[in-house]
C-alpha cells in the first residue's frame, strides 16, 4: 500500500482496522515477556492504537511510528494531552506521557531513533502491508532491533479468494520465511477471529531475535 493510500484512510476517516480496546492478545500475554518496567517498547505502524497506552501504563516508554499526523493528533487529542510536537528531517515527533509517536515513514527509521527498544508489539502492521513490502518490512524491523530483541506479532490466515487485502493473508509458512532465520519463533496462540466480515484464523507469534 502507498502512503497516499493510508493518508486518504485517515482524511476520510474510513479506520475500521481501529480497536476500542486494547488487544487481548497483548493483555493476556505481554507478562511472558518479563520486561523490566522502564523497558522501551516499539509499537510500527501504530495508528492511534490504544495498545500504546496500555503499554505506558505499565511503566515502559512506548514509541510509535505512524504516518499519519492526523492519528497522532488523535491519539493526543482523545487523551485530552497536548503532546510535545518537535518538526525533524525524517519524522515529526508527538510525545506526552512516555508514548512518542513518530510521523513518518517506517522504511525511513534507523535503530537510534528507537531509544533502545526491547520489545515490539506488532498489530495490524505486518498484515497490512502487500506481500513484497512485508518482506522488506521484517527485514528492516531486523535491523531496527539488537539480538535478545523481542517480537509479538499478530497475523491472519483467510481464504484468500473471499478477500483482497488490508488486512493480507499472511498464513503460518509466510511468517516462518519471513522471520524463522533471525532468530527463535513460535506460536503462542490462535483463536477464531474475523477479517472484514470474513472468518480468519488469528495467531499471535513470538520473536526473540537471535
Ligand atoms: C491497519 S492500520 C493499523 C494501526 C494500528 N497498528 C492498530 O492496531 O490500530 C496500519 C497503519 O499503518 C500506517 N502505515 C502504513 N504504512 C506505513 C509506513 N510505511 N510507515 C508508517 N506508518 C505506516 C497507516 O497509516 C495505518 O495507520
């Protein structure tokens, strides 16, 4: 998907892929981690995502990258805070309360600029993307990341002839190319689930980076 593509979403309003709540399968897992509390997590492709405000509560400093200023401005805004807002050459930075949100383009990162993430929760990121940037996605992600780096990621399985993407069918042997090499994966869990009205198959993976 091209940037326009996302900027047109967030213009429109058309952001069905936005949670209420936060993820459950962050709630009931993020513990496994046993991260300590003042750990820096990154959240790509962060939307407005509440994830990131659970995550802050828990004591860590979340960053997002995002972009969208409009989400930024929302995530802010519905939180009645009024962010720092600081203009750079690759991303405009939004930060209150230990969430930054970086806007800006996620390939354009470079791993200082992640304040030495630990820990990465990925919603709704991977599987939005089609499938020749999924790869130089998990490739960039790795080298944002220093080895014992931690990885949840959420993907989806569906009949792809019922459903043209975002979200993208991206079934377990597509998450094993893509990231088995770099390090220690595994399913911690599925459930049934729903893309877009069409039943889908959610599994949550874990990463450590090797
Ligand atoms: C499907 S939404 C998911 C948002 C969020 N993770 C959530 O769970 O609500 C994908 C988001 O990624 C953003 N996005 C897409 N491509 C991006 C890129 N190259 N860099 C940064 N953000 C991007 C879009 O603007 C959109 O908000």
């Amino acid at each position: 998907m091209e940037a326009d593509f996302w900027h047109s979403r967030w213009q429109e309003g058309r952001i069905g892929f936005h949670q209420n709540d936060v993820n459950g399968f962050l709630q009931n897992h993020w513990a496994t981690l046993k991260l300590p509390e003042k750990s820096t997590v990154f959240v790509p492709l962060c939307g407005k995502s509440l994830d990131m405000l659970w995550l802050a509560s828990l004591g860590h400093r979340v960053v997002g990258v995002e972009l969208s200023e409009i989400a930024a401005q929302q995530f802010f805004a519905e939180q009645s805070v009024q962010p720092d807002v600081v203009k750079g050459d690759r991303f405009t930075s939004y930060s209150a309360n230990n969430v930054t949100i970086l806007c800006g383009d996620f390939f354009d990162l470079v791993a200082t600029d992640l304040d030495g993430a630990v820990a990465v929760f990925d919603r709704a990121a991977l599987i939005a993307l089609p499938k020749d940037m999924r790869k130089r996605y998990a490739e960039h992600l790795r080298q944002l990341l220093s080895s014992g780096c931690q990885l949840l990621l959420v993907a989806m399985e569906y009949d792809e002839s019922a459903l043209s993407g975002p979200p993208f069918n991206v079934p377990w042997a597509e998450v094993s190319t893509l990231f088995d090499h770099q390090g220690e994966l595994s399913i911690v869990t599925e459930q049934k689930a729903d893309a877009r009205g069409t039943p889908c198959l959610e599994r949550l993976y874990r990463l450590i980076y090797g």
